[in-house]
C-alpha cells in the first residue's frame, strides 16, 4: 500500500484465519476425519463476519488508513 500523500509505502495485507472452514468442510468432503462440529451455517458465519469484512471494497480505504496510522 503506498500513501499518496506522503509517498509513505507500507506492506500490509488483511489477514483472516478460516481454517476452521476449510478444515470442516475436508471433513465434510472424507479428505480428512472427523466429525464436524457445526453445520454449514456456522461456516456462512465465519465467512460473513471475517472474511468479508476484510477483503470487502467498501473497507480496503479503512483498512489502508488504519493501517498507515499504527505506522505514525
């Protein structure tokens, strides 16, 4: 990311951890054992309120400005 105004560059990526989701659905699919512990709902969720939110347009500019402004 580079702030525009300073010149300012700053190497920062969202990071969000859906393993949990991964893992379950490998269990799902038998790539892995297990039971799974929640439904597919659960898993919308953790999509919902992690993933989106970080990689969403409307939130990379507030992502950015954050970003720069724990760097200050």
């Amino acid at each position: 990311m580079k702030d525009l105004e300073t010149g300012a560059v700053k190497q920062d990526y969202p990071k969000v951890d859906i393993s949990s989701v991964v893992e379950n659905e490998a269990k799902r699919l038998d790539t892995i054992a297990g039971e799974v512990a929640a439904g597919r709902a659960s898993d919308r969720n953790v999509l919902t309120d992690e993933f989106v939110p970080a990689f969403a347009a409307t939130n990379l500019s507030d992502h950015i400005i954050d970003s720069f402004a724990d760097s200050q």
